[in-house]
C-alpha cells in the first residue's frame, strides 16, 4: 500500500472533477432572443429565450436594451414559462449612435437568477440619424443595483452552453499530455548521462501514455468542435500542433522500430526526443504571428483565463490535470515494469 | 485479445452513432438538447473507452510475456 | 583551436570528395530544375501566394534530398577513419557548415530556375536574400543533425523524411512568413521580430545539436 499512494490521490482527483464537474450547475443564460431585429420608433416585442432560468417565479423581473452607458428598460414584461420571457420594448424614433443599424445587447435581471448578458443580441436599424438628439432622449444608466447571484455554479457561455464542463475532461488530458512528455524528456536525458538501460524503458512508456493521450485529446477536440464550432477538424493553431505533435511522435516509434541493437536503439531514440521536443518548442511563439485560433484566448475569442476561467472552475480544472496526470503516469508505470520483465525474460532464454 | 477487438470496435460504432445522432433529420437536436450536455457525456466515453483500449493493449503485450515463459 | 583547424581541414576534405564525385551534386541541380520544370508544366500561370508556396516545398524536398547523403552515403571505414582522426563536434560543424553553402547554393539555383520559367514576383529583394541564407542555415542545421540520427537505421532515406518534416515546421513557418513579406504579399511592419525568431530557432538546435551529437557519434 505504501508505494500506492499517488495513484490513489490520482484516481480520488479524477473522481471529484467527474463529480463536481457534472453535478455543478450552471448559472442562468440567455441562449436566444426572437425576433433578433427591429425597426427604431415601432414597438419592438421579442420572445427571450432562458437557460436554467426562474422567470416565472421572479417577483423583480427587469429587462434592458443596452448599448454603451445608454439603457432602455421594457415596458410590458410577460413571463410564460421559467425559460421563456416575452419582452416589449418601445423605442425612440432616433438611437444614440451614427451608424444606420445598431446593435444592441440584452439584459435580464430578477432576483432569483441575477443579471445575465446576451451581447449583440439585437439589431434595430433607424432610419433617420441624429445622435446628438438621441443622446437626450436615451437615458443614461449604468445599471449598478443588479442582484448577484450566490452559490457555486460554472459561468454560462453563449456557444458552449453545458460543453463548458469539457474544460476538465478535454483541456486537462492536453496538460497531462505535456507534463508526461516532459518527464519523458527527463528520462531521455538521464539515459545520455548514466547509460542506464531502465531510463530509456521508462522514457518509451511515458512517450506511449504522451501519444495515447495526445489522440484521445484530438478525438475528444474533435467531438466538442463538431458540436460548437460546427466542423471534425479546423485549421486551427492548437489543432495543427498537435498534429505536429503527433507526427513526431510516431516517427519516434517509427524510429525505434527500425533498430534491433538495443542499445543503439535507447540511444537514438533519446537523443532523438530531446531534439525534437527542443525543436518544437519555439512553435508556440511561432504559430500565433502565422494564423489565428478560434481558441479561447485567440482571435477576439474570450480566453479561459481571467474572467471566463472563474474560481469556481479552477477547482475542478486543476484537480483534473493532477488526476489525470498521476493515472497516465501510473499506466505508463505499468508498461515500464512490463518491459523490464520482458527484457529479463528475453536474457534467460 | 478478442475483448480488445470488441471494444475497438464499440468505439468505432461509438463514433458512427453519435454521428448518425446529429445527422438524422427526425432527431436533429439530440446533441444540441439541454444545453448540449451530450456532447461532455460523449467526451467522457472517448476518454474512458480510449484508456480502456489502451489497457487491453498492454494486457496483451502480458499475454504474450506470460506465454514465452510457460515455452 | 584543435576544433577549428579540424573544422577547416573537414572542410577541405568534404569539398575535395565532392569535386571527385562530381555527379553526385550534379544530380541534385538536376533534381531541382526538373522539379521546378514539372511544377512548370502542371501549373502554368501562378499567383505571387502560389509562388512561395511552391518555392519553399521545392527548396524543402531538395534540401532534404541533398542533405541525406551528407551521413547517410558515407561508409562505415570512412567513419571510423573520421572517429579516429577528429573531434566530433569538429565533425558536426565541418558538415553543418559545408551544407550551408550547399542549401544556399541550391536554393538561389531553384530561385533563378523558378526566374527563368515565372516572373519574379519579389519586391523588397534584401529581405528575400535574407531569407534564403536564414532559410539554408536553419535546414542546414536540422536536416545534417536529423541525417546523423538516420544514418544508423537501414531504411535511413525514408526516415530521414518522417524525421525531419515534423521538425522543420517552425522554421518553415517562419520562413513563409518572411518571404511573403519580401513578395510584398502582406505589409508587415514586425518582420524583424521574425527574424530574430528565425536566428533564435537556429541558435537553439545548433546548441542541442552540438550537446547532442557526441553521444550518437559513439559506435
């Protein structure tokens, strides 16, 4: 039991970021608004469309047309069921902007759910332009006195919708892939220095783990972008190098396969990895001047960092990586000593 | 070894299913539905399913081990 | 010292088996103008983008072409005769150094046959320059390390390919960049930041490369 104890830590981590992961719900949003175009000077009604929402049950439901610092409350609100909420807005004949089409964003707010934000949900074009006119009609409202909304919940995002708990099941499996890979660097290294045979059977198994990783990550990315992003596979920066990633490391087998000598075979395929670790390494600094990501945090895309990585993620996101890095270490640990046995069996016969 | 087989191939069938799922005109939402909630459930299969293979691969490579010792 | 007289006398000794086997760099010139002449006939008229596009892969498949041979096609006597005689980062070097000048070469080749058969879309032409010497350094580097590697396996020039190709991505990447540039393809006012991340990349795999090469070299 005693040498057992990081692979238990590792599958207790696992377990709590399946377990809080899913079970945590997500804070209210607004998925949809219909129509999402109007015309300045009518009255404009649209049906809101609410993600684990109350409201029905709200006694202070209160709903805005934002645009900048100028806000424009409804008139008549009609909730008619917890998700659906039917919103009349009337409109001045003159907007506070010099373009012809404005977009404006929507703002709900009661006291059960909090304030969400649907931004760019509305266009209302106008057809005659006086800013400087509208600017006195609208008025001014920084909405301040919004209600918070209290316990733990995972923030709610346009696209992604409940796929934001793939954060743990997806993301992690990158950063477990990368720590192993590095620690397989290690093991190359010291292989160089010490000669030892064991380093270079170990560097083998957490390469194997790095490259299983590696392609469920692409599978389980693929998955998730069909279903937001709409396609397999896109030209994506991360996308590409992994697939980068990928190549190296099945030339890396490809390698060790055409060796029998097996010391020259430990030897090569060390240096190798070293080589082309280091090599690709500058990538990262590279690819993001050549095209951009549709990422988070690339490309005007909001980035799992700051506001949209909130602390309520991080304690699952980090126990994912931990877990997730400690069971691949372990399975890799499996394939060594596999190896090892392999190795003395083949020497007695 | 053939339990490997087996399960490569749920994966695969996996795969055309979920892809049969969001292709069928009848039930176009399925993966959309409830917040898209489907789609972490089929992450987490990837996962599972993937080191699961992975794992029958290794069983295999003892097999083999197991056998060259008994020879 | 030691190192550099080795490196100059390595040196002398590549260039002299070279002018011996004359056909060997002859059939790497006409690898390339056959290329160029293939690309020729199955395009036609081409856009500046295209143009790069295809001068970089043509550059890239020769350069890879004409490297192999650099470990690959020497025998085993010859080797042991290099192990007794030099110190092997004078080996490395020496070799590194020659197949600069060979990319170089090979690359202004593949320039003036690409000249000769479509009109020469480049614009800033100092910048274009530059790039093609970074350009051979930086393959030169990679392409000789990656060769050393291959050279121990028995189907060396098929590996040397899935070796290398993975490898050179970011400097190929780079490279595009900088030569879009110089074709006036994008106006890119931080392409000095490119190229010090070029120099950066070489500097980093020489460093490897010489670390790395004395533990391959031992046989």
């Amino acid at each position: 039991m005693k040498e057992n104890w990081w692979k238990i830590i590792g599958i207790v981590l696992m377990l709590f970021a399946l377990i809080f992961g899913i079970l945590t719900p997500l804070k209210p949003g607004l998925p949809s608004v219909f129509p999402f175009n109007g015309k300045a000077g009518n009255p404009l009604t649209v049906d809101i469309q609410g993600y684990n929402t109350h409201f029905d049950e709200a006694k202070e439901q209160r709903v805005w047309l934002k645009l900048g610092d100028y806000t424009l409350g409804s008139s008549k609100l009609e909730a008619t069921s917890s998700n659906l909420l039917r919103a009349t807005f009337l409109t001045p004949a003159m907007l506070p902007s010099k373009d012809s089409v404005v977009v404006f964003s929507l703002v709900t707010d009661n006291e059960i759910d909090g304030a969400s934000v649907m931004p760019s949900a509305i266009f209302v074009k106008q057809s005659v332009i006086d800013s400087a006119g509208a600017a006195q009609v609208w008025p001014q409202n920084s909405l301040d006195n919004l209600h918070q909304q209290a316990g733990i919940m995972f923030p709610y995002r346009n696209v992604l919708g409940e796929t934001i708990r793939n954060l743990y099941y997806h993301v992690s499996l990158w950063f477990a892939m990368f720590i192993i890979l590095a620690v397989s660097i290690f093991y190359s290294i010291r292989y160089l220095n010490k000669g030892n045979m064991l380093d270079d059977h170990r560097s083998n198994a957490l390469v194997s783990v790095g490259v299983l990783f590696g392609l469920l990550g692409c599978a389980t990315g693929s998955i998730w972008a069909k279903h937001t992003w709409g396609t397999w596979w896109t030209t994506d920066v991360k996308l590409n190098m992994t697939a980068i990633f990928m190549l190296i490391y099945l030339a890396y087998f490809v390698l060790r396969g055409s060796f029998q000598d097996e010391i020259k075979r430990a030897r090569l395929a060390s240096v190798y990895n070293i080589f082309a670790f280091a090599s690709i390494i500058p990538l990262l600094f590279v690819i993001p001047r050549l095209v951009d990501s549709l990422h988070p945090g690339n490309g005007g895309n909001p980035g799992f960092g700051g506001e949209d990585l909130d602390n309520t993620m991080r304690i699952a996101f980090y126990p994912a990586i931990i877990g997730m890095t400690l069971i691949g270490l372990w399975i890799a640990d499996l394939r060594y000593r596999l190896a090892v046995l392999a190795d003395k069996v083949l020497d007695r016969i | 070894m053939k339990i490997s087989k087996i399960i490569i191939a749920l994966f695969v069938f996996q795969c055309i299913i979920l892809n049969n799922i969001t292709a069928q005109s009848s039930n176009p939402d399925f993966m959309q539905s409830i917040g898209k909630i489907y789609v972490v459930v089929a992450v987490i299969v990837t996962v599972f399913l993937g080191i699961i293979i992975y794992l029958f691969s290794l069983q295999k490579k003892i097999k083999q081990l197991e056998d060259q010792i008994k020879d | 010292m030691q190192v550099l007289t080795e490196i100059i006398f390595l040196l002398k000794k590549e260039l002299l088996l070279e002018w011996r086997q004359k056909y060997a760099i002859g059939g790497i010139l006409l690898y390339v103008i056959s290329t160029v002449f293939i690309v020729y006939i199955s395009t036609g008229e081409i856009r500046p983008p295209v143009w790069n596009i295809l001068f970089w892969i043509i550059v890239l498949f020769a350069s890879v072409n004409a490297v192999v041979k650099s470990f690959v096609q020497e025998n085993s006597q010859r080797q042991l005769y290099y192990y007794q005689l030099a110190h092997p980062i004078a080996i490395i070097l020496s070799k590194m150094l020659y197949n600069i000048g060979l990319l170089f070469m090979l690359t202004v080749l593949s320039y003036l046959a690409m000249t000769l058969v479509y009109e020469s879309p480049i614009k800033r032409v100092g910048l274009f320059w530059l790039t093609i010497f970074l350009g051979s350094v930086g393959f030169s580097i990679t392409f000789t390390f990656v060769s050393a590697i291959a050279s121990k396996a028995d189907n060396s020039s098929t590996l040397m390919a899935i070796l290398t190709f993975p490898i050179v991505i970011p400097i190929l990447g780079t490279l595009m960049m900088l030569s879009a540039n110089a074709l006036g393809l994008i106006q890119d006012t931080a392409y000095v930041k490119d190229i010090y991340t070029l120099i950066a990349i070489d500097g980093i795999l020489l460093g490897l490369a010489i670390i790395l090469f004395p533990f391959l070299w031992r046989d």
